[in-house]
C-alpha cells in the first residue's frame, strides 16, 4: 500500500466518486450505525411524521446499510432500498437477513433512478448529499399525493465553525453560516487509512426552497432531540444535542 492509497480524496457530488468512495467506507458505515445517537435521535421522530406504513410502496433512496429500511419494513411498508454502493447493499442485505425482514434492494444512482414516474407512495432520503436533481427524481418516482421525507445534518452543525472546547456545556462557534464552499470530512475508517469526502451543503432556505420547487408541499420540520436512551449511552452528545440541533427533517407531499 503506497501513501496515495492511505489519504484518499472524493467529491460526494460526483456519482463514480461517490460509489469508491462509499465501497470503502461501507465496513465502517455500518458498524458506526449500531446503537448510534443519531439513528436513536433520528428513527422515532422520522417513524412520527410519517405515520400508518402498512401496505404503502416506499423507497429508500441512498439506504446504505439498511438500517433505516430495516425498520420501515418492519412496520408494513414494501421497501425498495437503493444505493450506488454494492457493498452497502450488502451490507443491507445482511443486515435484512439477519433480523428477517424482506427487503428489496438494488444498486442505483439517485440522480436517475431507473424506475417509472408515479411508482411509489413514500420517499426518503437519509444523509443524502442533497441537490436539485435528486430531489426531481424523487419527485418524479412518487405518486401524486406522496410523502417525501428528507433527513439531513443540520446546517448550524454543517455551517463553518467550531465547539469552543471538548468539556461538557461548551457552545458552538458559527463563523459563517452562510458559506457555499465545499466541506471536507475526514474519516479514518481504519489504522492508517484516511478518506476525505467533500460535499457542498446549504441552508434550511435553500434546502426548504429546493424542496418546494421540486413540486412539494412542506408539511413539517422538526429538529429532533435526543432521549434518555441517548443520555445513558452517549451522554457527550446527549449534552450536545440537548443544545445545540445536530439533525433536521423535512416531511413534504407531492402536490395532487
């Protein structure tokens, strides 16, 4: 293994980046997903908005490892995940296998999606790397009166800053909300190795924008916080999020 193999970079807008990128990082991904904070702050509040899933066609899109499909699929829906990673996929598949629970999955790029117009009745993105075509494209796969669902890291975190100190009740900083440069995530998924991914994000105008245009109606945002679940597993980020939003929603219905 040369030095150029230990710090790799990839541009998350760009879909064969994207698929390396996320191939490599999919043991990681999805040992991180297990017990998290952010899938217990995340899971309840998403389940909340979008209510009675049973006998209703839902598609995953970006599902990763499965871990939010899992749970839809659980509760009634008919769940097709997708994902431009294979090994994501199967990762999802195990996981799906091992708690058994049928999934449909297939590997697919969410700036085109290869399936009908009016196909589904719910849509969700999950920590998507959200632009307009993505959102198009759920658009057009939903069915009139459809429910999309939009899960992000909240533009506060996101934006340009930093936490004032490592202790307990410390704030954050924002020095620029506003920024449109890229951002750089540094992930060392294993010893020695490092990826960095970089992705544009925007702010809750844009994204609510960008929603809207896509031919939505924005029914509800919610910002989660965390549990007591979340207090007695993690409770640096029980402080944290207690204070501070990490994670943001947007429920939406496509308009009739």
């Amino acid at each position: 293994m040369n030095s150029n193999e230990k710090f790799l970079v990839y541009d998350d807008d760009v879909p064969e980046q994207a698929e390396a990128a996320w191939d490599k990082l999919a043991d990681w991904y999805s040992a991180r997903k297990r017990g998290s904070y952010e899938f217990k702050m995340q899971l309840p509040a998403i389940l909340n908005l979008l209510g009675n899933l049973r006998g209703k066609s839902l598609i995953d899109i970006g599902c990763g490892p499965g871990a939010y499909s899992v749970d839809f699929a659980k509760r009634g829906a008919n769940v097709l995940g997708v994902d431009i990673s294979r090994k994501m996929l199967d990762k999802a598949r195990n996981n799906a296998k091992m708690k058994n629970i049928p999934l449909t999955l297939q590997k697919a790029d969410a700036h085109s999606l290869p399936y009908k117009d009016d196909s589904f009745d719910v849509a969700i993105l999950i920590f998507m790397i959200l632009n307009s075509k993505t959102i198009e494209e759920a658009a057009r796969v939903l069915k009139h009166g459809g429910l999309l669902l939009v899960s992000d890291t909240h533009p506060t975190l996101e934006a340009k800053g930093h936490w004032e100190s490592e202790k307990t009740s410390a704030p954050r900083i924002i020095e620029d909300y506003f920024s449109q440069t890229k951002r750089k995530w540094q992930i060392r998924h294993s010893p020695g190795r490092i990826i960095t991914l970089k992705y544009y994000t925007h702010t809750i105008e844009q994204c609510f924008n960008m929603i809207s245009e896509a031919g939505f109606e924005i029914l509800r945002i919610v910002e989660p916080k965390p549990g007591r679940d979340v207090k007695k597993s993690d409770p640096v980020h029980y402080d944290r999020c207690s204070r501070i939003p990490y994670f943001i929603i947007y429920l939406a219905q496509k308009h009739m």
